[in-house]
C-alpha cells in the first residue's frame, strides 16, 4: 500500500471524531488534504472550519466548506492536522509545509488534536526530519548563530516565504532528547516566531494509516 493511501485511511478515520454542528480546525498538507475532501461530503453537518493556511482555505472554499476567521469563534472543539514526525508520546515535528505558525495557534485554541498520518510518521527519537523554526526575516542570521549554539545546523529556506511574511529555518542534525525543553529553547531566541516542535503541548490522539487500516494511538 502506498503512503498516500495509508494517508487517506488515517483522514478517513478522523472522520470520526466529527461532531455534528461544530467548528473544525484544519491542518495543512497532503493527509489534511484527503480529510477535507471527506468533509466535503458530509459539509451539511458541520457549521465550518478554521483553516491554517491559505492552502487548505483554497481547497476549503472551492469544496463550499465555510472558513472562519479564529476570532470570531469560541474554543475550538476539534483540531485535525498531520506531521512530520511523532514520538510515542505524541509529541510532533510539523512545519514541513511551513504553516507551523497558525497551525501550533489553533492547535492550542482546541481541546482536542487528532493527528493523522502514514504509519512511517511514528518514530522513537524525534529529529531525523529537520526541525522548521519560523524566523522574522531580518533576525535570520541572528537566530540561526543561536540555533549553532543549541547544537543543530540551521539551512535556510531559500525562496519560501511563509502566510504570515516570513521565512523558514530549517534545522537539521538534532537528536531531539528533551523535546519540550528545546521547544521552550527556540521560542526564547528574539526574532523566532515559532518553531516545529509541537511537545510541551502535543497531539491527543495519533491515528496512522497502515496496510492493515487505521491504527489509533492514544
Ligand atoms: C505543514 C505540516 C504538515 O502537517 C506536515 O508537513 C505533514 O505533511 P503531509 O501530510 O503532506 O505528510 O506540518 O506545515
């Protein structure tokens, strides 16, 4: 079976979680992608969506799903995105799309995260995917001399400007021990807006597509 199936079985999956007349969050990336398609066919019974990037709102809207603006709504019952990388504790590296920022913001607006992904998502140290940290443009080189001292080898997203105007430093070579702590790190760097590391809050309920069907970790 193809990663892109095992996607689409972990996108079905949440579906479940799906409460009538709610406000849903929505992640970014190819496995969001197969679950706003399945919104798509039951949009009567949802009341709309938040989206977290101008992605997903274009794939939202052209499906006549109803896009809200995050203040305008209350708590946010449902937060559905996927990921680059999960621990066994849930605890995730996204940001490969480089919606990191709006998606960790409605992450932490909604009570529950349903993180959705192909089996090979889950790993046992997290960092073999580079880490994306969200950086105010002219604090770029700044940050990135910070990121050296931390241990990890900054690259920068050369030509990728995020939704929120800024640009993308992408850290490779961590072995990410202490996650929440390198979270709390990176945010402490003047200039960092956000970065990748979804852990000192992380996902609820980790659904990943495998051969055999969905499998839920909780
Ligand atoms: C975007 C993300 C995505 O959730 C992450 O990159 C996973 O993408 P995909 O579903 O295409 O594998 O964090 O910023």
């Amino acid at each position: 079976m193809s990663p892109n199936e095992m996607k689409k079985l972990a996108a079905k999956a949440a579906l479940e979680y799906v409460e009538p007349g709610a406000v849903i969050g929505i992640g970014t990336g190819s496995t969001v992608n197969h679950f706003i398609d399945l919104l798509g066919t039951i949009k009567g019974k949802i009341d709309g969506t938040i989206s977290s990037s101008e992605t997903s709102t274009e794939r939202l809207k052209a499906l006549n799903i109803p896009v809200y603006d995050l203040n305008a709504v209350g708590e946010i019952p449902l937060y559905v995105d996927g990921t680059d990388e999960s621990n066994h504790y849930l605890q995730l590296i996204k940001g490969g799309g480089g919606a990191l920022t709006r998606e960790k913001i409605i992450a932490a607006a909604s009570r529950k995260f349903v993180c959705i992904a192909d089996q090979s998502k889950l790993v046992d140290v997290l960092g073999e995917f580079p880490l994306p940290v969200e950086v105010i443009p002219m604090a770029r080189s700044h940050v990135a001399r910070q990121i050296v001292r931390l241990g990890g080898e900054p690259v920068y997203r050369e030509g990728f400007v995020t939704d929120n105007g800024n640009q993308i430093l992408d850290v490779h070579g961590l072995s990410i021990m202490e996650p929440a702590k390198l979270e709390g790190q990176l945010n402490n760097i003047p200039g960092v807006v956000t970065n990748g590391l979804f852990a000192i809050d992380p996902a609820d309920v980790l659904i990943l597509g495998t051969p055999e069907g969905a499998n839920t970790v909780y």
